[in-house]
C-alpha cells in the first residue's frame, strides 16, 4: 500500500493541476515556454557538498560529472539520462537522485544536458549521447571504464535504451548494464489499457506528450526504433533492471518491453512499484529509498 507521503504527493499534483502540462497540446507548449525562461536546475551548493561536481561542454550543452568525496581507482560508472518528455529540463530531483547513488555506490555518475525538443530532433539528441559515450572510453585509454550502467527515467529511459540500440548497430563497446525508470519506449501512446490507466496517473496525459513525441521525431517516423524503442529489434542488449510504477500511463508499454527483451533473450528484473506513481524512485517517499537500493544493485552489483 503506497505510503502517506506518496498519497500527500498525489493530492498536491492533482491540487497544483500538475497534469495540465501534458492534458492539451497548447499546455504542452505552454509548459515549454516556462521552462526555457527557467532554464535547466543544476547542481546546488549544498549538493556539491556532498559529491565533487566537475562540467565540460559539448558545443553548447553542459555535461556534468559527479564523482564520490572519496574516489576508487575502479569505480563503476553511471551514464545518466533525464527525463521530461524529451522536451523539459533536468531538475533538482534528478540531482537528488544523482548524489544519492553516488554516495551509495561511489560511482562516477555523467549527466549530459542533452538537446531537448522542440528546438531539437531524436536524432541530435542521440547523436549528442553517443559523442558523451565516446569520451568516456576515449577518456579510459586503452582499458574501458569499469563497469558502465546506462540508466534514464521517463523520456531519459526511453533515449537510454535507444543508445543501448545503437551502440550494438554501430559495432560500439555496449554498457554492462541498463537500468530504466518508468521508461517511456513508445511515443505514440496508443496501448489500449492507456485509457484505463490515465483517470488515474496526476503527472501524464496523452495529448500533449503525443505532440512532445511527434515533435521529438522530427523527420524520422514516430515507429523509429531510435523515438519508439519499443518496436526495435531488441536483440543483444545487456542485462535491465526495469522500474515500472502501475498508477502511470507509460506502465503497459514498459512492460511490454519487459516482455520482448526476455523474449529476445535478454536477462530482465522487473520491480513494480504498486499504486507508484510516474518516476517515484525520484521523490521524497520510503518506496523511492527502496527503489534506489534496486538502482545502486544495477550499479555496483554485490
């Protein structure tokens, strides 16, 4: 049973009319709007207290290193991509998260501030992340870093498994392991149990992350295995950990891909978050603590 806090956090979405950023296409822009003014969230002063925080730039985009106040020579490493529908910035609960895995598991964690829509289309953002994979190895030398973990939430778990993608089309070092937070793997949203789910989800509706998603293809197909990697060849991925929370509209398309990797021969552990709302392991609830030590688990296994 989801705990008070969580039910405190659903009342406040749904009095703060928190869905109305995705419930009609003109809030969706509307939303963008706002945040752009805004900015993306970047690590606070009380954050770096906590874990060393170093930045380098891609062109114009910001990529952020967060390593532990006491480093290992052979730490694992974290490859970190947020969500937002593909078009919302990073926030302070991304960072939060980031900073608790990190003293958790003395990972060196890489945060690409990647290219958002509608400015931007899938196939720079994932461009972008494969130039960020790419320094980390060319960073490593001739030894790979050690232990890679690719994880994402929402949208951010969506591009995580389309790099993974990738990498195995491109012939490039695949990661050890991929770790998806309520992952969004099909932008069309068209899963028939979606309009049982919505009256309940206070974060997501459809018509406005469809446009987010449409928008997010740019020239390529919204069936792009690259957009939507729920209709890719899901063939020689690594082992995922997937989180999938059933008061979210993403939860049917999530677990269908829980479905077709085990069926493409993939290693799957699947974590249901019950009466989870979308990206809980990111709020400041006890289900979020129990879903971290899943995510430190995928991390630093043992």
């Amino acid at each position: 049973m989801p705990s008070i806090r969580h039910h405190l956090i659903v009342a406040f979405l749904r009095l703060t009319r928190r869905k109305r950023v995705y419930a009609t296409v003109e809030g969706m822009y509307a939303g963008v709007a706002q945040v752009r003014r805004a900015g993306p969230a970047r690590p606070s002063q009380r954050l770096q207290k906590r874990v060393q925080v170093t930045r380098h730039q891609d062109g114009p985009h910001e990529v952020y290193t967060l390593r532990p106040r006491a480093p290992s020579a052979q730490a694992p490493h974290l490859l970190y991509l947020h969500g937002g529908a593909y078009i919302r910035p990073i926030t302070p609960f991304h960072w939060d998260l980031l900073a608790d895995l990190v003293e958790r598991t003395g990972c060196v964690a890489t945060v690409p501030l990647y290219p958002l829509a509608p400015e931007h289309s899938c196939e720079q953002t994932l461009e972008m992340v494969l130039r960020v994979h790419a320094r980390l190895f060319a960073e490593a030398g001739p030894s790979r870093p050690s232990r890679l973990t690719i994880a994402g939430d929402s949208a951010g778990g969506g591009l995580a498994l389309a790099l993974a993608l990738a990498l195995r089309d491109r012939g490039l070092p695949p990661a050890d392991h991929l770790a998806l937070i309520t992952p969004w793997v099909d932008v069309a949203l068209t899963h028939p149990q979606i309009k049982d789910t919505a009256p309940t989800d206070p974060m997501l509706a459809v018509p406005g992350a469809q446009e987010a998603g449409r928008r997010y293809a740019g020239h390529w197909p919204i069936h792009h295995p690259y957009v939507s990697p729920l209709h890719a060849e899901l063939h020689g991925l690594p082992p995922t950990t997937l989180l999938i929370g059933t008061r979210d509209i993403l939860c049917h398309d999530a677990q269908a891909l829980a479905d077709k990797l085990v069926a493409h021969g993939t290693a799957v552990q699947v974590h249901m978050g019950e009466g989870m709302i979308h990206v809980w392991p990111l709020l400041p609830i006890a289900e979020a603590q129990q879903a971290r030590a899943v995510l430190a688990q995928a991390i630093r296994p043992g």
